[in-house]
C-alpha cells in the first residue's frame, strides 16, 4: 500500500470518534519566513498535501491550513541582503520588518512568495499569518494559562528534553515598547488574573545577534503585545486550531525533541490531545540541508521552477517518507525524474493497480490524465542544442506517427524545461555544441587504430540507405569489436569529432539525426 494511504488508513483507525464529531478534520503546517524559504520546506508541504488529498478521497472532509510564522524573531540575515540594512531588526518580529523591495513586510514579501510556489506546485492550503492570529486575540487564553502554569512548563521542559528553566523563567516574549524586540525580552513577573493579567518585563537579552535595549515595563500581554515561546505556542496551536493531524522533520521528532515537548504541553497545560504525528525524512540538495535564515541551499522557487508541478512532486512524494530525497539540480536528478514519471505513465496506461501507478495518480490534481506521447527529457535536451534540427520533425520521427495536440503540448512544455535547465544548472556532460566549423584540435591526437575506426564507421554508414539510431547504435558496437579497440577510445574518438568533449548523448542515436553530408564529411576528416 502507498505510503499515503497507511497513513491515513492509521489515522482514520485512531481518530475515528473525532472524524464523526467534527465537520472538518484539521491538518496543518508552518513555515518562518526567516528569508528566500529552501526547497526543503516543500517536503512538509507536500506530505500534509497529499494527506489531504487522500482524506477528501475517502469521504473524509479536512482542512490544510498553512502558517506563515512571521511573529518570530529576526535571527539571521542572509548573505543575499544587506547587512548594514538588516542588522538594526535583527531580534525583532519578522512582521515589522521592511522588505528588501516594495511596501511589504519582509516576511510578507518571502512568505507571499513561498505560498505562490506551493500553489504553483499543486498544492491548495488554506493561507494565514500568525502576527494576525496574536492580534486577533486568539492567543489571549493560552498566555494566561501558559504564565499560571508557569511551573509545570518548567517541568515538562525538564523531564521531556533535559532542558533547565529557572524558578523566575516565564514562558512568554513581550515585544519591547521601546526597541520592538522580541527575542531580546524576559518576563519577570505578572500579575492580577484572566483579562486583566499584566506582567512586568526587562529588555536585557542577548539573543539573534541582538541585545536589549534595557527598558522594562508593564504592560498587558494580550492582542500581539507578545508571544509563547515556540515549543509552549506549538503546543497551543493544536489547541487553538484544533489540529487533527500534523507532522514534522526528523530533527523535531527525536526523542525529547520539540514534538515531544509540544504534545506533553498541549496534552497537560491546554488539556488538548495531540494531533496524529507524522514524522518525516528531509530533502537535501546535493546531500545538504539547507536554512532559509542563513541563506544556505537553493531556493523553493528556483528548484520548483527547474521543473513542472507533477514533475516535482514526484520528486516529492515518490519516496517514502522515512527515507531522505536527494534533489541535485546540478547532477542527474531531472533527467532520471523524467525517466521515473514516463515509466510510470506507460505503467499507469496499462491499468496495472500498484504503488506506483497510485504516485502518479497523487501528483495529477487536475482532473483527467491526459494519454500523450512522451519523448525522453534527455533526448530532448540534446535537441535543443542542435540548431540544425526542427524539434517536433525529429519526435515524430521517434514516435513513428504524427503528434497529437497533447503531444505537441508535452513537447512544447519539455523544450521550455530543457533549455532552462540547461542554460542554469545541467552538468557538463549534458551541455555541448554541435562543432560545424573546422575539425576539433582533439582530434589532431587520434591514434593509427582510432582513425581506421572512425574510417570503418565512415563506410558503414555510406552503405545505409537510411539512418537509424538503433541500427547505427547496433553498427558501431559491431565495427568496436571486430577492430578490438577499447569502449573509451572508439567511442571518446567519435564524440571528440563532433562535439570537442569525450562524451555526449546516446551515440547512435546522436549520428543518426546529424546532417548527413556533414557527418560524413566530418567522419572523412577525422579518418585520414
């Protein structure tokens, strides 16, 4: 069974009295937009996403609410900003910052961002920031019952992670009336009760690369005059938002790590049974985790626009999600995606019933999947980099019939992948030009037995009336063999000849679609 599907069979199973009870099931997520959010923010997206889509296929109604936390502190600044502009705000809440550009709130302006690209990625949540949410006075309960059982949050910190809090610690971040910092902040005191609860504060910290501004005061904590701290407010947002389901990164599910903080908070400070956990593996990129905050890794919107939406989320949710994903732009990642999603759609055609055919069926949300053919992604990209050649004449002549308007949509959509991914990141050996002018200098180091191949290949293919990339595929191997010349020097010859590189595309197929009087024009050049 996929992955999806236990999960949400295991959590129809547990939550079966609260799916009969409530209108709505609730699944959640959050991202700080602490700067530019990493690509590896979308496998949490994409998790609770598919969750969802599950859910709403079985019956079960639900409701993916997405939180942009722009009430945290401003904690780093990314090396793509200007520091000397930046460091002023660093430990303040990251709503009242400006954005790098236009009228925004800088996490407006990255959050707004990172929402267009979940929605451009096929995935629909329902959007909110928290600093409205403070305001609106949703909080108000929590932070009086979060100060008066000051004690046993304390405690649960203690016994759940190991972590100390003194007898004068008070789980909550006033924002400073004088400075506006946040992370800077302690409480000291509170006093009164319910509503009408003040607490006493000094903005003495060093915390974010920030430091107090040395003013206390009284105020009210209530309507956005401040904030739980994070484990304290996870724990209360499953109350708040009344939470069904939510999962996180390996790095907060470790035992006595943040989730196990916020579900003995929830369960024992706000009395709110924790929503069903489902812990899950990262994306990397190149075997890196990235941060948004310090500006490390790529993007969420320069990785998803390396690809189209189902692409990536195959690239999403096509493993397990105990297992890491590798997402490498710069290596083989998008071709063998490709390859995955064409074997999985020529399997999904033959209406086999598996895991795979029912990934593919998760990452099309648009209604019907439309039968088309489709020409492989590297194949493509070799076409593009050969001006001589018109693009849908050579598919055609790959499909062996003419293309469908599907296919020419398939196609136009490869074309404009192709050459951004090659003009952004492909790997060398994925990237060449067609050398139409004089001969290679490579070529001037051929050896004796090199030569007579290039010369054994020159006359095969005058024999053929027509050229076939499998046939000449099949020719060459054949003609390898007979002259007992190494793999690496009969085949680094012939590349060398038409590209100045040891290496290129699939090597039939390649001559095959090469201008004929210039392939053997060339072949004679190189033989002599």
């Amino acid at each position: 069974m996929f992955w999806a599907d236990t999960i949400v069979e295991d959590f129809i199973q547990e939550r079966k009295k609260t799916i009969d009870t409530k209108e709505s099931v609730v699944i959640r997520d959050e991202k700080t937009p602490s700067g530019r959010v990493h690509v590896g923010s979308m496998r949490g997206v994409a998790v609770h996403g598919a969750l969802s889509r599950v859910l709403s296929e079985k019956g079960v109604k639900n409701t993916y609410l997405y939180e942009i936390n722009d009430f945290d502190a401003f904690d780093a600044i990314p090396d793509y900003l200007d520091a000397k502009k930046y460091t002023p705000f660093l430990g303040k809440p990251l709503y009242i910052i400006p954005a790098p550009e236009g009228d925004e709130s800088y996490a407006q302006y990255f959050g707004n961002e990172f929402a267009r690209i979940i929605e451009a990625s096929g995935f629909t949540p329902e959007f909110y920031y928290s600093s409205e949410v403070y305001k609106a006075g949703r909080y108000n309960e929590a932070i009086i019952t979060a100060l008066e059982k000051a004690s046993l949050i304390r405690k649960i910190y203690k016994e759940t992670s190991g972590a100390v809090k003194t007898e004068d610690w008070f789980p909550l971040m006033v924002v400073c009336e004088k400075c506006s910092g946040v992370a800077v902040t302690r409480v000291t005191s509170f006093e009164g009760g319910g509503e009408d609860i003040t607490v006493q504060y000094i903005c003495d910290q060093e915390a974010s690369g920030a430091v107090g501004c040395g003013h206390e005061g009284k105020i009210s904590p209530f309507n956005g005059n401040a904030k739980l701290p994070w484990k304290v407010e996870w724990g209360a947002k499953f109350k708040i938002f009344e939470v069904d389901l939510e999962g996180e990164g390996k790095d907060h599910a470790t035992k006595g790590g943040a989730r196990d903080v916020a579900n003995r908070i929830s369960q024992e400070v706000f009395g709110y049974v924790p929503p069903f956990d489902v812990p899950y593996e990262f994306l990397l990129i190149g075997d890196r985790k990235m941060s948004s905050s310090k500006g490390t890794g790529a993007s969420a919107r320069d990785v998803a626009s390396l690809v189209p939406p189902q692409i990536f989320q195959l690239a999403l949710l096509g493993k397990n999600i105990k297992r890491a994903i590798n997402f490498d732009p710069e290596g083989d990642t998008i071709p063998i995606l490709y390859d995955q999603y064409d074997a999985l759609a020529e399997k999904y055609a033959t209406g086999v019933a598996d895991d795979e055919t029912r990934l593919f069926e998760l990452i099309h949300t648009q209604g019907d999947i439309p039968s088309r053919f489709l020409p492989r992604f590297s194949q493509v990209v070799f076409l593009v980099q050969m001006p001589h050649i018109d693009i849908e004449e050579e598919v055609i002549r790959i499909k062996g019939s003419s293309l469908t308007n599907e296919d020419k949509k398939e196609l136009s959509e490869r074309v404009t992948y192709a050459r951004q991914w090659i003009e952004r990141c492909a790997p060398e050996r994925y990237v060449f030009e067609l050398q139409t002018g004089s001969v290679p200098l490579g070529c001037k180091g051929y050896s004796d037995i090199q030569k007579s191949a290039l010369g054994r290949v020159l006359e095969a293919i005058k024999k053929m009336k027509k050229l076939d990339g499998q046939e000449l595929h099949t020719t060459l191997h054949e003609i390898r063999k007979e002259m007992e010349i190494e793999p690496k020097e009969f085949f680094s010859a012939l590349y060398i000849a038409f590209l100045g590189k040891e290496s290129g595309p699939k090597i039939g197929w390649f001559l095959s679609v090469l201008d004929r009087d210039f392939l053997e024009t060339r072949l004679e050049e190189v033989s002599i």
